[in-house]
C-alpha cells in the first residue's frame, strides 16, 4: 500500500480555499471532520466500531463488550459503552433500540449504493458517496467510490490518490452539497 500523502485538515482547507464556487464561498463550505467532534478515547472506539462494521458486513451490537474487545482498546465494558453513549450523543453514529449501531460516519452497517474500496483491498458501504470521498482521509489511505446518482440511477466512479481526485466517470459529474454547519445530525442529508 502506498503512504498516503494528505497532511490533514488544515491542507484541504487550504485547498478548498482556493476552488471557485458558483453559489458560495469557499469557507462556507468546509466543515469540521467527524473525527474532530471526538475526545482521544471516542474515536479509538469509533475506529474499532468501522472496522468492525467492514469485517462483519453487518452492525455492531455493543449490547455486551468482549474481553477481548476490552483488551484491545484498554478500556473497560463501562468505558467502551460510555464512549459509545458519547460517541451517539454527538451524532457520529445512530444506533437502534437493540444496541445496534447501524451508521457510524462515514460506514454503513447496511447496504447502500455507495460501495468504497480502500486500498488496503477492503470494501464496504457507506452512508452516501461524498461520505465515500471522505473515506480516503478517514483511513488515511486511497479510494475507489462505486456509486449511483440517487436522481437518474446513473453510475459514479471516483477514484481518490492522495486526498485529489484522479479519475471520474462521468466527467461531467457534479456533486449536490448541502449545506451542512446548520446540522448537528448529518444522516438526515445523506
């Protein structure tokens, strides 16, 4: 796997800055990452969460927390829930009645039409296919995004190396943002 070559927020929004926008300005755009909502000890358990979510296929119940889960993050049964609590209250995740969690941003427990492939080779859903964009800067890692229009059905290609797009099918691809600084819950954009 190649290292990727990103140097984090502060690079994108200085490369964001710079991009013309029809209808807004720049710094209206740029939001703060996920991650950034979250205390050291939350997103190593949201980590644990999405990789989870990727090798299972499926939610994650955290009705009960493993020894071994325990062991891995350091962290007790009532830690890892209290962060999961906290790590919902934020709105990183949406968890069911069940202890299911079911999106943790940017993964879907569910499938979508929004199928990412890391470079590590491992694949998953995502919540929607600018979430699978941002997927290469929560792995710190390239993407390929194989997505449909959710307005006329068409397929999307996004291929990201890097943190830049390098290839896009069609080419005359746009992307609807929505404004998201006026939204604590983002799943109800996607």
């Amino acid at each position: 796997m190649e290292s990727f070559k990103i140097k984090g927020n502060d690079a994108v929004k200085q490369h964001v800055s710079k991009m013309p926008f029809k209808y807004h300005q720049a710094e209206r755009l740029l939001i703060d990452s996920m991650d950034s909502r979250l205390e050291a000890d939350e997103r190593k358990v949201r980590m644990h969460i999405i990789n989870s979510i990727i090798d299972s296929a499926a939610p994650y119940n955290y009705s009960v927390i493993t020894a071994d889960v325990q062991k891995k993050l350091g962290m007790s049964e009532v830690q890892v829930k209290t962060a999961i609590g906290r790590i919902i209250e934020k709105n990183a995740a949406v968890a069911d009645e069940e202890e299911n969690i079911n999106f943790i941003y940017p993964v879907s427990g569910f499938p979508t039409n929004h199928q990412i492939t890391l470079e590590d080779g491992r694949s998953f859903c995502a919540m929607c296919a600018v979430d699978g964009m941002g997927c290469a800067f929560t792995f710190k890692q390239n993407v390929k995004v194989h997505s449909k229009c959710s307005e006329c059905g068409a397929d999307i290609a996004v291929e990201i190396r890097d943190g830049q797009i390098v290839s896009l099918s069609p080419e005359a691809a746009h992307v609807l943002h929505v404004d998201l600084n006026g939204n604590q819950n983002w799943s109800g954009s996607c």
